[in-house]
C-alpha cells in the first residue's frame, strides 16, 4: 500500500463523525462505572483532589481543597506512581471545567486500580456557579453574579 493509501485509510477512520459517536460511548460508559458527585458533598480537608485541566487553565483558579494536585488530563497515568499512590486509601474526586475530562481521568485511575474515585459533576464550573471559592496565585476568589 502506497502513502497515499495510507493516509486515505487514516482520515476514513477519523472521520469526525465516527470520533464524536465514539467518544459519546465512552462518556456514557464511564458513567455506568464512575460516581458522580455534587458540589455539597465535596470534603475539602479528607478528600484528594486532582484538576485535570491543562496547566494553563490552572492559573484562573484551583478547588482549595487540602490535597489538591493540577495534573492535566493527558499526564495523568504517568503522575501516578509520583503522586498518588500513597493516597490511594483516600476518597479521591478528579474535576475538570465541565465534567467529561473529569470523568475519563476517574476512569483511568480506576482502570489503573483506584477503588474509591469519583468525578465532581459539571466540574469546577457547577462549584464557582454554587459561589464556592477558588484559589490562585493572587488568593481566594468567589464568582460573582447579578
């Protein structure tokens, strides 16, 4: 098979079409394995969190939980033996702007064998819209809305 072959058999199988509807089984299977958790019953001095935004998404502010780590989504399995191994008996809750990062990272520490992790439901955006505060590098902030 010549190059142009090739890449004409690569694009057929990422037709956009074809990833979304993929990507959509695999949030809705996560789902099936991953509890999903509210705002209220976030635990900020027991519970381990890990914001899995890209780094420069951290810099507008963090959950100001205790144990806190800012590991973006595509570093996460290999952050694992460094950071979260002894904390592995800790309830540990991965959120991201939204939700679905969040959701696949609680799978992959799952499938990496984490037995008690959850996803925070709508991410760090249902906890500024709840007026919980965040953290950055200028202090605490709480959203404001009319």
């Amino acid at each position: 098979m010549n190059h142009n072959e090739q890449m004409k058999k690569y694009y057929e199988r990422c037709d956009i079409n074809l990833i979304k509807g993929h990507l959509k089984e695999l949030l809705t299977a996560a789902k099936k394995e991953i509890k999903q958790i509210q705002v209220e019953e976030i635990d900020l001095e027991n519970m381990v969190l890990i914001d899995v935004r890209e780094s420069d998404e951290f810099a507008s502010g963090v959950i100001p939980a205790k144990t806190v780590f800012t590991i973006p989504r595509g570093k996460l399995e290999f952050a694992v033996d460094d950071k979260l191994v002894d904390l592995s008996d800790h309830q540990i809750v991965c959120y991201c702007l939204k939700g679905a990062r969040g959701l696949m990272a609680a799978k992959t520490l799952k499938d990496l064998g984490f037995s008690n992790v959850v996803n925070l439901e709508g991410g760090i955006s249902s906890w500024v819209n709840a007026h919980k505060p965040i953290k950055n590098y200028l202090g605490y902030f709480i959203l404001e809305t009319n």
